[in-house]
C-alpha cells in the first residue's frame, strides 16, 4: 500500500516501523495515528538537528505553544500541526501527557546524563510509552484506559531496544541516557565509552529491555482489541535486541541492521496473533 499524503509519506521514508503499523489502524482512524506518528517524529528529532541547545528550546517552545494553541482551535500552518489539529478536538488525549512527549526531548538536548535506570525509564515514559498511549486513546477513546500499564512496560522495551540500535549515532551526544548508576555498577566512566569494555552495560540494558517486553506481554491481555494496533510497534524490538546482543560490545560503534522485510514481517505477524 502506498502512502498517499505528505505525512504518511514521510513516515514512510523515516519511520517505516509506524508507518507499517498505521495501516493495520482502521480506515476512519488511520490519518489520525499517521499525525501523532508524525508529530513525535517532529519533536524527536529536535535534538539532532540543532547546533545548540538555545535552537533546540525555541523549538521545542515552538510545539508547545503550538500545541495549546490548537487545544484553543487556532488554525495551523505547519503541516502536521494541520494534520493534529482534527485529533486534539476528536479525542480524549491528556495535554499534559503531550506536553511532556516535548519537554522530555531536552534530555537529549543538552545532554546531561541521567543519574539512574528509574530517569531513563521516566524518560522514555514520557517519550515512547507516552505515543503508545496517545495512538491506543485514538484507537479506542476511554476505553484505553486500561492499556496504561502495558504502554509503560512495552514503551520503556521498546525505547530500550531504539537507544541500543542508536548507540553508534549518540556518539556526539556523549551517550547521556546511559545512566551513571549503571556505568559506575560496571566500573565505567562515560568518556571511555565506545572502546570496546561496554558489553557488560550494552548486556545490563538488554536485559532490562526483555524484563520489561515480557511484562507488556503478559498486561497485555487488559488490552482493549481496539488499541491494540497501538501496540505494533514493540513488535521490532525483540528483532533489535537480538542483533545487539550478538554485536555486544560493537554496539557501541557499530549500528545493528534489520533487513525491512524482517521488521514487515514481526508488524504482520503481531497484527495477526495480537500480540507483540
């Protein structure tokens, strides 16, 4: 299936895991889940395409008040921010929960290391899960409820799994969502990342990231069969947590690769067993 609109095109080109996982949405709902997809790409990215962080707060200052703006019906013309309007007055979705899907970018923006396992996890709470649960309570509105726990869980696996594969491109930003406790439990100091003594931590996270994907499996039958299309996703992370435990410490440099055809697969399969 093509993509047949700008957003679902550059979903497609950029993030081809939730473009794919779009199409399993229903027809009425699918152009919503496409702007949310493409609104977390926009603010993603902030932190990688600015020289400076002063660039980066206007920026991501620039979303925020975009996005109270459209919460008071103001018209848009940034092109997603049009295609996000229409969601923000049809559903039930948290502006505080929005918000921090931005504000939680300046961890990457100035690179301060986080202190502990439980920042890197309210970290991605606020980032991965926090999609997950806004694209279920598209799906499936109050209902959704009650896909909260298994957001945070499978959020916090899948976002473990994408900071792994990501290791060799977080070079320039000193590595800062690797916590300290982690490093220093390892005998680690941050600026000899990439050296080659890292498997013990690239080992630690992994771990962590399969405890948490085996929980979501098991929350996940509290799922509503409407939002689990939100959920499809998570269902590349086992596929990336493999490849990095087999280039262990080379993780660090270099970047796992997935053939486009596997990740296609494990979303298809997911769609047709309902689980991730």
């Amino acid at each position: 299936m093509l993509a047949a609109d700008p957003i679902a095109g550059g979903l497609r080109r950029e993030v081809r895991d939730h473009y794919l996982a779009s199409l399993y949405a229903p027809d009425a709902r699918r152009a919503a889940v496409q702007a949310l997809y493409a609104f977390d790409l926009e603010v993603a990215r902030i932190p990688h395409q600015v020289s400076d962080a002063a660039m980066g707060e206007i920026r991501l200052q620039w979303w925020l008040d975009t996005l109270d703006a459209m919460a008071a019906g103001a018209a848009q013309d940034h092109p997603v921010a049009q295609a996000l309007a229409p969601v923000l007055g049809a559903a039930p979705l948290p502006q505080a929960a929005l918000h921090g899907m931005v504000l939680a970018r300046r961890d990457q923006l100035y690179a301060d290391p986080l202190p502990d396992m439980a920042a890197l996890e309210a970290h991605l709470g606020h980032t991965t899960s926090a999609l997950i649960q806004m694209v279920a309570l598209t799906l499936a509105g109050p209902e959704a409820a009650a896909a909260t726990e298994t957001a945070g869980l499978a959020g916090v696996a899948l976002g473990l799994a994408r900071l792994l594969a990501d290791l060799p491109a977080q070079r320039g930003h000193g590595f800062a969502l690797i916590p300290e406790d982690l490093l220093r439990q390892h005998g680690l100091a941050r600026a000899a990342l990439g050296q080659g003594n890292e498997g013990p931590v690239i080992a630690a996270l992994a771990a962590h990231a399969e405890a948490r994907l085996s929980q979501a499996r098991i929350a996940h039958a509290a799922v509503p069969s409407a939002a689990r299309p939100a959920f499809l996703p998570v269902a590349v992370a086992p596929l990336w947590l493999s490849r990095i435990r087999r280039l262990g410490p080379a993780a660090f440099t270099r970047p796992p690769v997935l053939n486009p055809f596997t990740r296609q697969w494990a979303i298809w399969r997911a769609a047709r067993r309902n689980i991730f």
